[in-house]
C-alpha cells in the first residue's frame, strides 16, 4: 500500500471510528473509549521519536499509524504520488483534514441536541402530574 493512500485511509478509518462512537456510545464508555485513543496516539507519537532500538514490527506498525497523528513527512516539496504533484496532494491533505473537523462537529452538536432533546422530555415527563 503507498504512503499516499496510507496516509489516507488510516485517518479517515481513525476518524470515522470516533464520530461513529461519539453518535452512538453512552458517555461513560465514551469516555474510556477516547481516553484509549488518545493514550495509542501518545504510543505511537513516542515510538516514532525514540532513539533507541526498538523491533522492526514495532517501528512498522507505528509508521502505518503515524497519519493518526496527521504526520505526513513524506510530504516534501517536488514530490509526486503517480501522476498528482506536491500542490494537489498537500491541497488534498488540508482539504480532508478539514471535512473531517466538519463532520467530527456536526456529529457532536447532534449527539448534543439529542441529549438535550432527550433531558427535556424527561424533565417535562417528571413535571407532569397525573389525577
């Protein structure tokens, strides 16, 4: 798999995790969820910044992982990925770097607006008296 893609997919797989659990999870184990996703990233941001030997498996999975951290060193001026120059492809990363700040947004202002709407209802069944 080339970098470009990796460097595609992995975030987007990382991204559409965390919008689906914060649509669909109870705050509780919401919670431990992003609590877990933030202690991989911490993981894999120190393995790829130690200096001290490490097994080859273990360098290679933080690599794979490394676009969950939005590290796109390979991006460099001059490079191409096929036939899509350096503009297209840094263009492209900002572009999806940015849907997916919208949709993580929009998915947490609805879970918002039906918790909102779900403790509303609540409350007026509790004030509701029944004779």
């Amino acid at each position: 798999i080339s970098d470009v893609l990796k460097a595609v997919i992995v975030p987007l797989v990382f991204f559409g995790v965390v919008t689906f659990a914060i649509g669909v999870m109870e705050e509780s184990r919401l919670d431990g969820f992003v609590s877990l996703l933030v202690s991989m990233q911490q993981l894999i941001h120190i393995t790829l910044n130690l200096r001290v030997y490490l097994p080859e498996d273990i360098n290679a999975l933080a690599q794979a992982l490394s676009p969950i951290l939005f590290n796109y060193n390979f991006i460099r001026p001059g490079c191409t990925a096929g036939s899509i120059t350096f503009p297209t492809v840094f263009g492209g990363y900002l572009l999806m770097i940015v849907a997916l700040l919208f949709l993580f947004s929009i998915t947490a202002y609805l879970r918002s607006y039906v918790l909102f709407r779900k403790t509303d209802i609540k409350t007026q069944d509790n004030n509701h008296t029944y004779t």
